[in-house]
C-alpha cells in the first residue's frame, strides 16, 4: 500500500470539519491526475457503462469489466480511497454479494458501493462482516431507471419519500457504511439525512450542498462526454470540443500536399 494511503477511519473523521470532494475515475491517467490533485475519494462508478463503454445505462456493465477498470485505476497507486461499484443483478443474495465484493477488492477497491436501502440490509451487513468497507447510495438509483420508465426522477419529494431516505440512511449507518451517495435527492432531504447521521459521510450529487462531500461523474466536470451532461453539473473544462480541435487542425496538416 502507499504509505500516504488515506484510511477509512481518516476519511470518517473529516465529518463535520471539511467537506469531501469525491470525483469518479475509469482508467490509470486520470486516476494519476485525480491524485496528483489530491482528490481523497475516487469511485469506479458503473457511470463507466455510459460515459466510457458507450452503454444506454448501467445495467449492462458487468463483474469483468469493473475488475478490468478498477485494475487500471489502483495501478495509478492513489492515496485517496478506491471505490468498486457492485454491478446490477451482481448483489442479488448476501452470498452473491460477498462474493464479488470481494473480486472487487482483489481488483483494486478499498470499498465497494450498491445502490438501495432497507431492500438490501442482509447484503450490505454480509459485506461489512466480511472486513470490506461499505458505501451506500441512496435517492435516484441508475441501475434501477428501466424500473422507472427510463427516467431519472428527484428523490424525497413527498412525506413517504422523506421518511424512506431517512430510514434508510438509519439504517446503513446502523450496519455500519462509512458513506452514502445521495443522488438527486431535494436539498431540503438531504440536509436533513445528513444532519441525522452522526457517523456515516454523506455525498451528494444532484442534492444541493448540505451534505459532507460531493461527487461528479469527472466526465461531466471536465466536458469528456459532450453529447449529454446532467442539469446539475457545470463543466469546468472541454475537453471534448479541445480534442476534436487538436485532431481537425492535425488531420489538416496531414492532408497539406508535401512542398516540392
Ligand atoms: O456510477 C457512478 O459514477 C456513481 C456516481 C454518480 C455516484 O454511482
């Protein structure tokens, strides 16, 4: 391990003192680069599907290829925490779960992350009795958009769904996750899940700016994937529109007839 590696108990202990910027990384170059930045949580999210794999959405992203990716990210050596999502359907059983929990940690993660609450408690506590640190994700759940009507709906909008986050955040926290994404939660909902958890990190995205860290999809911070960007994130770079700039001017001068 490096010997700067930031801990689980390290990252915990910023609670309430400094906000946690989380950014998510697919390959060895930008894990090198979130990390000569000095980014303390990196995810291997299955956001990799769509902005990487060219899926329609995460519910095709398989065991094999978030092993391949997480590989790649953990060769960069970063400080900041790795995160492996679990895959759809790859979380079904607590066995299951445990299972390719730990492929995941073999690749390279020093956490893995599922999306769901109560639904899937027996999962998540196998996992953590297991010694694998655990992150949840609450709120608007990709890999399950089909389920929606391939929408990506607010989460906590009404009474029920107020007091199902609530609920379920008590209850991973209870389990003993050291984070939780809340993704396209109301502002409102997430201050309060946040203010709730005494120990567990909240991180947002999409959910205003009350909870303990935020996270982004990089691609959408840094303009990589132009053709679709989420109404809540501001590129601050384009990296897109540079790269087509680069390849037309060189494919210009490549195609300049030679001077004789
Ligand atoms: O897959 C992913 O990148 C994620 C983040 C959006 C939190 O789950």
């Amino acid at each position: 391990m490096t010997a700067d590696k930031i801990s689980v108990a390290q990252l915990a202990a910023r609670k309430g003192r400094e906000r946690i910027p989380a950014l998510t990384a697919y390959d060895y170059p930008l894990a090198r680069l979130l990390d000569e930045a000095g980014v303390p949580l990196l995810l291997v999210g299955d956001s990799l599907g769509m902005v990487v794999l060219g899926y329609p959405d995460t519910t095709h992203v398989t065991m094999a290829e978030m092993e391949h990716h997480l590989r790649a990210v953990a060769r960069a050596k970063p400080r900041g925490l790795i995160g492996g999502d679990l895959p759809y359907r790859s979380y079904d059983t607590p066995e299951l779960a445990v299972a390719n929990a730990r492929r995941l940690v073999a690749a390279g993660a020093d956490y893995v992350k599922a999306e769901g609450g109560a639904e899937i408690l027996p999962q998540v506590c196998a996992i953590l009795a297991a010694g694998i640190p655990f992150c949840g994700h609450l709120g608007m759940l990709p890999q399950h958009v089909l389920e929606e009507g391939g929408k990506y709906r607010i989460k906590g909008r009404d009474e029920a769904g107020r007091q199902k986050l609530l609920a379920d955040a008590a209850a991973l926290e209870a389990a003993g996750a050291f984070a939780c994404v809340l993704e396209l939660v109301t502002p409102p909902v997430a201050r309060e899940v946040t203010a709730q958890c005494a120990r567990m990190l909240t991180i947002g995205i999409g959910s205003g700016p009350d909870c303990d860290g935020q996270i982004l999809v990089t691609s959408d911070l840094i303009g990589a994937f132009p053709w679709f960007t989420p109404k809540f994130a501001v590129p601050r770079a384009k990296t897109g529109e540079e790269t087509r700039r680069a390849v037309a001017e060189w494919m210009a001068e490549v195609r300049q007839p030679a001077a004789s």
